[in-house]
C-alpha cells in the first residue's frame, strides 16, 4: 500500500473510531435517563416522583384483570414479580392485552394508583402454532401440577 | 498476484465490470423472484397462525427481512465508501451511492409495516422507544448521503463526501440491533438468532429465512443495474461507451 493511501486509511478509521468513542459515551450517559419505562419497584422505591407522567411497565397481574360493567374502565395490577401497583384505565385496549401480559401503561401517580391515559401491549419475541402452544401450555400445567404434588405438605 | 486478486483488480475496470454486472443480473434477479415467491407463499399460505397474534403475525414475513436489509445495505454502503475515501476507486464510489436509496427504500417499508402492525397488537402506531427511534435515524442517514451526494455539482466529490458520511452513520448500526437489550424498549428483543435457539417454530421460520436471501439477491440484482445505469452516465465519452453505443447508433 502506498502512503498516500495509507495516510488516508489511517485518518479515516481515526476519525470513525473518534465518533465511535463519542457516541459509545453518549449513549453510556443517556443510560439512565434514556429509560422508556418504570417497574412499580422502581415507582414504589419513589424513581416516578421527578415526573409527572412516565410509563410504567410489566406484566398484568394473573387474576386482578376487573372490567367496569357500564363503562370502559378497567382495573389491573402491573407486576414486575417483586411488587405490584394498582392501574385504573378507561379506553379501548389492544389486541394483545391479558393477564399475565406484558403491558406498558402512560399516565401518572394519583395516590397509591397509576391512573393510565395509554396502555399498550408489549410483544414477546416468541412465534408459535396454536397446536403448539397448547400442547407446550399441557405440558407446563403438567410440570406444575407434578412439581406440586412432589412438594412436602406440612 | 494470484486468480482471486486479479479478478478483482480486473472487476475494478468500468467496462469489465459493466459486461459482469449486466451477464449476472438476470440470475440474480430470477433467483429472487423465485426465493421471493417459495417465501411468500410459505408464509402467507403455508405456515400455521401464532397463538397469540393470529393472521396478524405474517407482517413479519416482510417487516423482518426488510429490517435485516436495511442495516445490511448500509454496512455494505459503509464498506464500499470506505474503499472509495481509501482507493479512490471510481467504480467503489458508484456502488456505494447506489446502495443508498435501495437501503433506504428497505428502511422505509420497515417502518411502514411495523407501524400497520403496532396499531392493533401495541396499540399504537409509533412510540419514541429506542428501537423505533434509531430506526428512523437509520432512513435520515440514508437519505442525508443521498441528499449530499446530489447537492455537490462534481460526481466523484459528491461521491467522496457522502461515503464520509455513510462511514460517519455506521455507528448507529449497533445502536440498531441492540437497542431492544440496552434500554426497556417497546419493541420485542430478537426472535431469530445465529448463535443459540430462535424463538420461532421451524414452520414459520424457513419461510422467514427464504424471504431474507430473496430480499438478499434483490438487493444484488437492483445494485448491478443501477451501478451499470450510474457508470454508462458518468463514463459518457469514453471509448468503451462510445463503442458500447456504435452498433445502435449505426442502424437505420
């Protein structure tokens, strides 16, 4: 290779590398505030009292799904498995919304309830035939039901 | 020098590679159609509906290979710029700009689909998450070393600073890919990976995987035909063209 060239290659990854560096910064500060969401621990533990509104994520608690009769309101506890908080929310929900889904509601901290203006549905990375899916859930209840009946009753 | 590096050099040559690129494009090209369509119809009729998006989920046959396409253009954008600012090889400044609006047309039907699927499985049809975010960084670059590239009168000027650029933009590559595992993000982690199991059932997956060397060899075929079209407009004049030309110009 001749200096010219040389020169020129030395200069380019120089300078691609410089901005490589930069950015890598960059985004290592943005870490924390780059944040798209809030777990109810991190709410509970008071991170959600610098906004007014924030999206808190996780997944709708098994069994706290309640829907008003009359209205469109609903009624769900957003879990991330340490700690749950209770969501209010009026609206239409996605298609993908259920217990044991996880969900992304926006809106802000009234009391001890997160009163939702948004709720999304995060999708799992996860594509499977519904045979499948049943077959691979019989499975998993068996598991369940075996590993609970292994387990001592005092 | 050996064979390998002598076909190269020789690949190099505007004329040379001008009489490749338009024997290989037509394979190319087929080959394409024909991945294109055993892909299509693997995954709009053959493969089975997901158990939780239902018919919904066949977006994916398209937003996906489309996704992989965008970031891979760019890299290869990034790499023949690269050659270009090095080598100043005319025929590597061409490919590179070529590859620009290709990339960017990928980029923008990925946004597009994702956005028809977000609307009734998220909810929403955009969210400033990180993913979706850099995604749309990704369409401005593409569009900003087009916009360069056509805003400087000399071609090979033109060519050079928008190759700076495209080299600059490869940084957003991997903020790209891993976006979904730095930050909570809305959108799903990876479904298909090299390197352990994908979360896919193998009856969703081959199609997924046709559909991507289908987008693959398009991309080939567009980028041979463009360079040709991008080479016979800057090299206007020279003898190759000039004798490339005689026999039409001397019919009747």
């Amino acid at each position: 290779m001749n200096p010219t060239r040389k020169r020129r290659m030395t200069l380019v990854l120089l300078i691609v590398a410089a901005v490589g560096i930069a950015a890598a910064l960059t985004v290592y500060a943005l870490q924390q505030n780059m944040n798209y969401l809030l777990t109810p621990s991190q709410v509970l533990s008071g991170q959600g009292a610098d906004y007014k509104t924030f999206r808190l994520g996780g997944m709708v608690k098994s069994g706290s799904l309640q829907r008003d009769a009359h209205s469109l309101r609903v009624d769900f506890a957003v879990t991330d498995g340490d700690h749950d908080l209770p969501v209010e929310y009026t609206g239409i929900l996605p298609d993908l919304f259920r217990e044991n889904q996880a969900v992304i509601a926006t809106g802000h901290m009234d009391g001890g309830r997160f009163v939702a203006t948004e709720v999304l549905a995060k999708h799992d990375e996860n594509y499977m035939p519904k045979e499948l899916a049943e077959a691979m859930g019989k499975a998993h209840a068996k598991h369940h039901v075996g590993a609970a009946a292994q387990e001592p009753t005092p | 020098m050996n064979t390998l590096t002598l076909w190269l050099h020789k690949l190099g040559s505007p004329p040379t590679f001008y009489r490749f690129a338009g024997a290989v494009r037509p394979w190319l090209l087929a080959a394409a159609l024909l991945a294109g369509a055993i892909g299509l119809y693997g995954g709009l009729v053959l493969a089975p509906a997901d158990y939780q998006q239902g018919d919904a989920y066949r977006i994916i046959f398209i937003h996906v290979p489309s996704a992989w396409m965008g970031l891979f253009i760019y890299a290869c954008m990034a790499a023949a710029g690269f050659v270009a600012l090095v080598w100043r090889i005319k025929l590597a400044e061409i490919v590179a700009m070529e590859c620009a609006p290709i990339g960017a047309a990928f980029t923008f039907i990925t946004l597009v689909t994702g956005s028809l699927w977000g609307k009734p499985m998220w909810g929403t049809w955009w969210t400033w998450d990180a993913r979706l975010t850099s995604e749309l960084v990704l369409l401005f670059l593409y569009l900003g070393v087009i916009g360069l590239y056509y805003a400087i009168e000399d071609r090979r000027k033109a060519a050079r600073a928008a190759a700076f650029l495209a080299l600059i933009g490869i940084i957003n590559l991997p903020i790209v890919h891993f976006s979904v595992q730095w930050w909570n993000t809305l959108h799903q982690g990876s479904t298909v990976r090299i390197l352990g199991p994908s979360h896919i059932a193998p009856s969703m997956l081959w199609p997924l995987l046709a559909m991507a060397l289908a987008t693959k060899l398009y991309f080939g075929a567009s980028l041979l035909g463009r360079a040709r079209v991008a080479l016979l407009a800057q090299e206007g004049g020279k003898d190759w063209v000039r004798a490339l030309a005689q026999p039409e110009g001397s019919r009747p």
